[in-house]
C-alpha cells in the first residue's frame, strides 16, 4: 500500500479520529455501552496523539516509532472489538465499528512512518 500520509498528516488525522470517537456515536444512536468504550478509546487516542513527536502534538514525549507501534496495539484492539456483543449486538454500533476500523486501518496503513516528522 502506498505510504502516502506523513507523520504530521496522520497526526492530524488522528485529531479527527478522537473527536469523532468522542461525538460520533452518540449522534449514530450506537448503544449507550458501546458509546463509553468509543470514549474511552478517543481519549486513549487524544493522548498518543497529544503527546507524540510529529509536528501537531501538545506534548511531544513519544517518538513516531513508538506512536506506530500503539496505533497497531490500537487496530489489534478494534479487530478484537468484533467478537463483542457490544459492537455486534445492535446495527448501527456494528456499522459505526466497521466504518471506525476501516478509517483506522487506513490511516496506520498508508502512514510512512520513517519521513521526516517536520514534513
């Protein structure tokens, strides 16, 4: 897959991940369980973003490669989301999930890592 996303560009990407993580469910009618979950896991990303070393973060602590290396503890827990009844039990939660790991996959995958995070 093309690398096509910089380290800034999917920084920001993540920024609207968080917040949509965060807005988005409760607006879809996903049930009030899963919403808290979606929470939660906004505010997980809020805080890699928040704290990573690629150009849009507040606190830039974390480098790029260990940023990386959460998003795919991330994407391995959204994939494992999926055996949940609280993300398979009702429709709209379940589409949420599918468009939400899609995006997330998209993200991570198309993200080249190694450039240079000021780009």
């Amino acid at each position: 897959m093309p690398k096509i996303l910089s380290p800034k560009q999917h920084g920001v990407a993540d920024w609207g991940l968080a917040a949509g993580l965060v807005a988005l469910p409760k607006l879809l009618n996903v049930n009030p369980t899963a919403q808290k979950l979606y929470c939660a896991l906004g505010l997980n990303i809020l805080s890699i973003n928040g704290t990573t070393d690629h150009g849009v973060g507040v606190a830039p602590l974390i480098s790029i490669e260990t940023h990386k290396k959460l998003d795919l503890a991330n994407l391995a827990l959204l994939y494992g989301m999926f055996s949940s009844k609280i993300v398979t039990g009702d429709k709209e939660t379940r589409n949420f999930h599918i468009g939400l790991t899609a995006l997330a996959t998209l993200n991570v995958l198309t993200t080249d890592y190694k450039k240079n995070t000021n780009e």
